[in-house]
C-alpha cells in the first residue's frame, strides 16, 4: 500500500491493472496511452495485469496551496 494526495495522470502506455484499497475492495483500471485523469487522495496497491512495464506520469497537488 502507499498514498497519494489529490493528483493528476498522464497514461504514457496502455495498462491494465488491480487497485486494492485498504478496506478489501477491488477494482480493476485500463487506460490508454495518452489519456489525463485526476484522481482525489487515495491510500491502495495496484497489481499490473498485463504483460508490460505500467508507465504513467503523475503530478501529486500538494496540501496548503492555492491556485488563483
């Protein structure tokens, strides 16, 4: 398991992956190469279910800073 605060993703590869939370639920994340999403703060594990490396770029806002 690890944490994020609220952060941003840039798929760079197609992956397809299990995300484990800390209360036992699962699900299961495919995205594109190519694809941005913003995720809130999250503690999970993530198991990679394809047959490549998982390689995205991900931008972690952090606590205490505003945007004007």
């Amino acid at each position: 398991m690890h944490s994020h605060p609220n952060y941003v993703v840039y798929t760079l590869e197609a992956f397809r992956a299990r995300i484990r939370l800390p209360n036992g639920t699962e699900r299961i994340s495919q995205r594109k190469a190519g694809e941005a999403y913003w995720n809130p703060a999250i503690t999970h594990s993530v198991e990679n279910l394809g047959t490549t490396s998982i390689h995205n770029l991900i931008v972690e806002l952090k606590p205490g800073a505003s945007c004007q």
